[in-house]
C-alpha cells in the first residue's frame, strides 16, 4: 500500500522502515532534516511539506500520524483538512487521549474523512519485534488498512485487532498503559524489598531465574533482568521517576466509570512522590507529632 | 488512693503530677537521679528501689508501669512479681501490644496478682486537660482502681472506660493510634495540595477558619494550626516521619482480622516512604522505562 | 444588609434563617411553593421570581445562590445577568467546582459585576452552631459583605476568612472536604477493625470515651459517636458510601499538581469499592488463580 | 540420584514424576492411599512410611519435602530427625514462610543434617514447563543436588539458582508471590475498567492482541487469555479471592524492613475486601454521612 507517515522521530521512522520492509511505499515527512535524511536512507520518501506527502498519494490518500499527543495533533488535523479529500483516511498512532479521537473523528466525518485511531505498544523493541496494535475505527476502513497492521504486527495474524469505534484503540492502549504502570510498579516494589533484606541477593540473578517457569516471567522482567545484568546497582540513576499522561488518564477514567482501580492509582502516586524531594506534608506530619507528642523533630 | 508509679518520663511524671493534684499518695520510681528530683518537687515520693516503693504501699499494692513497651516492661515485671503478693495490682499505663498484656496478665495470674493494661492517649496536653484511657482488665479490679482513672481523665465520668478483659485496653489504643495515623495523614496531604496551588494561600489562616463551624475541625487540627502559626512555611524541619510501632501492629492486626484498611496502612508506608532518601525501587522504575521505551533517565 | 437568597432548599433556607436572625433583610427565591412558604414563616420574604427578587434590593445587588453545583449555577448566572448592573455582587456559596468559579467571575467581570466564591461547611447543624466559610474574591468587595459572613459564622471573628481571589475559596472548601473523606475513612477502618475483634468491645462506648482527652477527638467522632449510640450494629443500613464530588475533584487536583495524596484518593476508591456488588476485576483474579494454582475457584 | 519425596499431592506428585523422567530414582511417600497408587503408576516407588522411605535410600539420605507450609513442616521433620544421620540432606520446595527455615535449618545443623529450602514456582503447569527454583543452603550441598535441579528447572542452566543461605530461597520465592499479587491486581483493574466503558470490548481478543508485542506481555497474561476464551463473561464465577499467606509475609516484611511496597499491599488488601460482603466500615461512613448532612442512607 502507499501511506504519507507524519512524523519520522523514534517511533515514526521505525514504524516506516517495518512498512517499507513490508513492502509499502511510505511517502515521509517530518520538520526535522537529520530525521528526513536518515528515514531516506531506509527507503522512505522524503516530502518537503505536508502539501507534498499528500499529493504524492494515489486516492484515496493515507496519512499516518506519529507525532507526540495533544495539540500538535489537532495543528497537524487542522492543516490536512483542507489538503484530503472525501474517503481519505487519517491514522493517529500516537498517544492521543481516547476523547481527543472520539472528536476528531466526529469532525473528520463532516467532511467525509475517515479517522482512524491505532493504540500502539512496543516501544524502541518494536521495529525488530512488531508493534502491538488496537485499532479504533469503522469496520469497511480497518479492513482495507489491514496489509499495514500485518506488516506492522509481530505476525500476520498476532498481536494487532480492532478493537471497537473510534476512539476504543487508543482507549484500550489507555489501559494497556495503565497495567503496565501496575506491574512495573510491583517488580520495583519487590526487588527494592530483596535489595534491602541482608540475605545479600543478586538481583540480576533473580530476575533472570524467574524468566524462566515462574508465574511472574514476562517481557518487562526480560527487560529488568537487561537493565540489572548492565547496571546491578542502579549506579547513577536518579529516584525520579516521570509519567507521560497515559497513567493519569486511566487513573481519572476508573473514577470516572466509578471503578475502583488501587493499584494503578498508586503506581502513578509514586511516580508523583518519587519527584517530591522536599514534600510538604511530610514536614507538617513531623511537626504535627511534635506538637501533640513532644516527639523530636529532624532538622531539616 | 496510694500507688507506685514506675517510670517518671515525660508521661510517668505528668500522670503522676495530676495524681497528685487528685489526692492521691504516689510514690514515685526512676533510674535517672534528675527525674526523681523533679518529681520530688511535685509532690510524688521518691524511691530508690522497686523493692522500696512496693514496701512503702499498703496492701493490696498498686503498680503502675509507665515505661517504653517491649523488652523492658517484662524485665520489670520479672523484677515485681517476687516482691508482690496475691491480690496486688501491674497496670500497664504504656503503648504495649495487646497480645503481650494478655501473655503477661495470664502469667501474672498464676500468682493470683491481677494486671490491668490502660491504654493512655493524650500526650503532653494531658496533665492540663487530663488523659483518655481505655481499661482492659477484670472487672472488679478495674472498679478497684476507679478513683484514679477519674483524677486523670479530663472529668471523672468522660474520657475513660473499662473497655474488656486483659489486653482490650492497649487493643483499643494501638487501633486508636491507627486511625490517628490515617487524620494525621489526611491533613497533611490536604495541606501539601493548598501549599502547592498558587493561589498563595495562608495555610495558618486556613486551618483556623476550620477550627470554627467545619466538618473537619479536629484536636489534630487545633494542633496544626499552631504548628502552623509558629512556622507557617515548616522551615527547619525535614520532611522524615518517624513512627513508634502501634500503626505496624494495626495495619499488622487489620491484615490478620482479614479487614481491609487501605487509609490507615498507607499512612503507615508514607512515614516508610518518607525516610527513604534514596528508593532502589524508583531507580529502578527510570531504568526500565529506559529498557523499553528509551526515555531518559535522570542521572542520580 | 439586604440581599436575595437564590435556592431555598436545606442549606440555602437555613443560611438564610440565620441571616434573618443577624437583623439582615433576606429575600427568597425558589421554584418550590412549599420551600417559599416555610421560608416565610421564618421571615424570610418570598419573591416569585429572580427578576422581582432583584427588584426588591437597594443598589448594589447581593444575590447569594445556594444550588447544587453546575449547570444550574450557570443557568442561573445567565437569567440574573440582564437583571444586574455595575457593582452588583453575585455570590456562589453552593459546592461549585473552582475552576468554574474562575471562569464565571471573569465572565461577570466584563458586564462589572463582582462574583464571590464562598466555600460553605458545616451541614444541617450550620443553622445552630454557625457555618464555616472560605471566601474567593476581590478584597473590596469580600470586605464589603463582612456583616453577612459575622453572622452566618460560629463567631463573628471565628469561623470564616477571605482566603485568596475568585476560586480560591472553592478550591479550599475542596480540599476540605477531601481531607473529610480521608478522615471519615480513617476512622471508618479503625472502627471496623474493632467490631471484627473478638474482644466483644461496645464501639459506642469507645467513640465516647476517645471524644475527652484522646489524640483522635474531633466534630466527625462526636457524630460517630451519635450515630452509633442510635443504632450500635448500624443495623438496617447498606454498606453503600455515595459521593458528592469533591472527592473525586480533591484526586484530580493533586494529581493535576503532582502531589501523592494516597489517602485522600484510597478514601475515595474505597466509596467507588463500597458501590461495586460484582466486581469484575474479582472474578477475574479467581479465575486467574485458577488457570494457573488450579486452586478452586468459588461460584458466583 | 536417589531422593525420597515426601508429600504426593499435587505438586510433589508432578515433581516426583518430572525428576523419574529426568533418571532419578524417587521414592514416594504420602498418607493418602489414592496418592501413592498414582504415584506408583508413574514410576514413582511408594513407601508406606517415613522409616521405610529414609531405609530405602542410600548415604546421604536426600528427602524432599513437599507439604503445606506451618506445623506439618515443622512435623515431618521432627519425625524425621532420629531417622536421619550426619550430612543427610532435608529439602523444604513448599511454600514455608522464610524464618521458619532460618529456625529449622540451625535446629537441624545441631544434628549436622543439613536443610535446603527451595522456593518453587510454576504451579499446576510445572511438570510440561518446568518448575523455576529458587534455592537456599549452603554452597557445597545446593552444588551436590545440582542433577535434581537441572532436571525439574525449564532446562538445565534455566530458572534455578542458589541464591543465598538457608532462608534466602524461600525469602525470594515470598516476595515473587507478593509481585505476583501486584501484576496480577494490576490486569484485574485493567480488564475491570475495560468492561465497564461502553465501547463493548472483547476481552479476549484485546488479551490475545496484547500477548504479541505488547509491553504488558507475560505469562500470566496467556493466562488470562486463556480463562477469558474459555468464559468471556465469566459467569458462574465468584467475586471472592482467597489468599494463601505469602502476600501477607510479603507486607509484613515490607514494613519490617521499612520499605514502602504500596502497590503489592493494596493488592492483598484488595482480596480481603473482596471477601467483605457487609462491610461494617462502609456503612459506618453512610451513617456518619447521614449524621453530618442530613444525606440519604440506602437501606440495607
């Protein structure tokens, strides 16, 4: 197939290379010209503007988007608008809110775009391993993207699906993302509880052991066991921890269903609190219990 | 009544004091030479010796231990029991855990001596406003000991009872302690998001509007708010909170009792989490989100 | 002063009854015949709608809305508007969200009108022992309406403050009542640990005795106290815990602000947990333990 | 090598006829009749008693235990003490809590037998995949029972290790049970959310799709595919998790080694809440609700 990939950063340009190896056409743009540069080394069609990508496209035109969540997208929207035609169709592959697409959808529609929103995990593992995908979409245009998310995919047939209307693909990697803080979060709690225990563990050791046959094997213990075999200490790493939005959103949507979801939440709380240096409350809790207790208070 | 009181810290001395200002004969027992001073001037008899004190009672003899809880308390009530005699009276005014004042109450009764375990809230305020008490213990004995309890409490009828037999006295305070912990807790985090909003509240002005007429007006928040008007911005003071046991043994016995008490139990893992500076487990949270995303890590 | 009572209902009948008895002129609008009749009887004057309300106040207006938070607020902001001139004074002592409370006082700002957040706690015993009141606004005008907040508060200089610009006062009221919901749930669990406790204890009996002396005594525990002397087994009433709102906006706040507030939010998931009858995240763990322990799975 | 497996349920059983595959000679022995004529059928050589079983092995002795953890353990091996002689090895591969193992194996070194204790995971899929082993004990003799390691691990050099002294297996196999219980509340909530949100999800498919590529691929997510084919809507099943003792060590030893572990905490705090069919805490805070806001209480 011919597709125009917006946006040629980490996840762009390997994305568009596994389409090229796939045997598509991937017309590329990106405002960056050591991205558009190396994407050309990887067979993929540098375009100077939007305008061109687009009208480098036999119709109906695709054009991916593989840009960072938020404004950027809608900009990006707004500027292909006038640029598409009736039955051409927009692919946001990126983090988007699910909302966000549930209402770029509805007003693509009015001009009889199809949009099309695809929940992708993988990360930097991805080009050599095949993206997992969650497509949101109408049914007669998911079908005919389908040679893109088996090229994409890490088969055929696996680990890509659509998942619902607009909207539910990157509703459902929402979620996805949301798990992902949960179990990382009980892997840190449970080797932070064996690097302090004086039985003297080799945590690379244990991670590696539970790769294999135990009940907690997984892709991110592979990548604990990588992370611990180079740096067994965490030499140099700062306790400070970011979250990139997806977290809060499935955080704020179990509220918002009425569900209650504990772990996720807190596995997002402490990655608020591992970048508190200084915190507030725990100060006033010191000076509370110097206050009723004549407990010593540490100086701070 | 006439009573020995072991243990002339902070607490001992003040409960002794009010026993005092109540009518009562107190003689007093310390190993520190300045304590007993002190006390002297209150009106408390010093003792050199347990043996002395005990002998300066009239039978049946009263025991009051106000000491740290654990390894001490049976020590010294390894030391009473051959200088007791049937029918005298230990009573554990400390924080000890309950199911040591049920060990300890059964083996003092083999020697027909009874034991009374009181758990005592109210900190340094208590000798002016007088001390809440839960009384666990058998019931003619604790009617026995009536006259004391009502010097303490704030008024002969309120702020103390007899809760239950041997060890429901210290049982009630360690969950009163639990809950205090959970208060304390929602205050401080109410008060680190006012802190952080930049709207540039006056968090003493805040918590003393509360005091008045407000759902959440409280002792704890009396409290905070002169924490708060002596140091409204908390400088000096290290966010470190410290914890002395009795919220492990609740979040411990709600666990046990198969009850689910997420606010009390994270209220005791903030204090953990507060005092650790350096979280093995947040480090390495950074270094997976590395391993599979590619996102920086912060350098430690 | 004289001002319009807007909503008549609980809240909004008693604030103004207790106006009325602080020797202000309070008149009364409301769609409900029989609010407006009883609101008569305690000399509040009726008015039949907002429009002849307006009317009846000197120059500048005080409306003082007392609705449910949201749309009506606005619908109602939207009537009064046309009925208002420069000066006039709209205040807000409903639960509104603050960051609506932002928006309207600029809206109202552009027509000259000046709006006032006030934050409100205190319930149905307001009426009795005086409200608690935050107040958001522009410092002229707050200071102008000084008498209405000396007589709605506990004390006149107790009770209420002008707290910061338009919003603050909401924002505040928020955390408020957040830190209710944590400190409802802290002693909720306490209290639950102790009726699953084998040692038979009388719950009424320790509320009260924690409400003279101890750590833990506040308003909310002398309610508890009430509560369970009515209804000691609080029998006849579901294990089902509603929520109002600000509950969820205090956990979205912090997060908002990345402040970790654990208890604040587990507060709140517990409420959400309370509602759950068949948790499907439940299920889902038995049948997982199933697959992989083969431990037996209970039928539902 | 020639060991004797003591306890035939179903994870000794499974054992015992993985290590027969592997060329061992494994003596049987069970109280329960069915369990040793199983056993026998799969070349396993029953024993009728523990004297028998010890007599048919020869110096030094290997018995694998393979019981319910607690007083059974503590049974067995009191029984087997006087059977056994210097440098006979006991091996404990169930479950026991890791201080008891500490305790067991200075009791057994009185007698210069030596223990080894084996955290072992992989559950009813053990004897296909193979088991990963987590072993304590001192060096020379963990290296002397390499062979039965090499054949019940996935493959030789795959999922064991020693990891440490006496205790140290079962410390480590402790806390991946309680990393268990974090992953797995983690795909709970997920999937909990998921099927609240009116996109009408198929689980299963979004399951299946997140097993290729995804970041939150794992073993116990095939699992959940698994379950999810087999019973989409998960009917018939109970929303009740039972609990089997190690996530409760995990916490207690979280909080003992002072290390925060909100995320594994939460998890087992959520199991004993879904076993909370009327739980006294909620309703206590719709009762306090009602006392302070007049709000509604639903019947129950």
């Amino acid at each position: 197939m011919d597709l125009a990939m917006v946006g040629l950063g980490r996840m762009g340009a390997n994305m568009a290379e596994r389409l090229v190896r796939g045997g598509h056409r991937v017309v590329g743009h990106d405002p960056s010209e050591e991205a558009m540069t190396k994407a050309a080394e990887k067979g993929i069609e540098p375009s100077a503007s939007l305008a061109a990508a687009i009208d480098a496209l036999p119709s109906p035109r695709i054009v991916w988007l593989m840009v960072p969540a938020g404004t950027l997208v809608d900009k990006l929207i707004a500027e292909l608008e006038p640029l598409l035609s009736k039955d051409d169709i927009v692919i946001d592959g990126g983090n988007s809110m699910y909302k966000d697409s549930v209402r770029r959808a509805e007003a693509l529609r009015q001009h009889r775009i199809h949009a099309v929103d695809v929940g992708t995990s993988g990360g930097v593992w991805g080009l050599q391993e095949g993206y997992s995908m969650m497509v949101g979409g109408e049914t007669a245009i998911v079908e005919s993207l389908k040679p893109l998310f088996e090229s994409l995919a890490p088969a055929a047939d696996k680990g890509w699906g659509h998942v619902g209307p607009n909207g539910a693909g990157h509703f459902t990697k929402m979620v996805h993302n949301g798990i992902e803080y949960g179990m990382m979060q009980a892997y840190a709690e449970g080797f932070a509880i064996m690097e302090r225990k004086d039985f003297d563990l080799d945590l690379h050791q244990i991670a590696d052991i539970w790769r294999h046959g135990s009940v907690v094997r997984s892709w991110l213990l592979d990548l604990t066991a990588d992370a611990l075999a180079k740096n067994p200490s965490l030499e140099g790493i700062a306790p400070f921890v970011s979250d990139s939005g997806e977290g809060r959103w499935t955080v704020a949507e179990a509220i918002e269903l009425d569900v209650s979801a504990p772990v996720i939440t807190l596995s997002l709380l402490e990655r608020l609190r591992s970048r508190e240096q200084d915190s507030y409350g725990d100060k006033l809790l010191s000076a509370m219990r110097n206050e009723f207790g004549g407990h010593a208070i540490k100086k701070g």
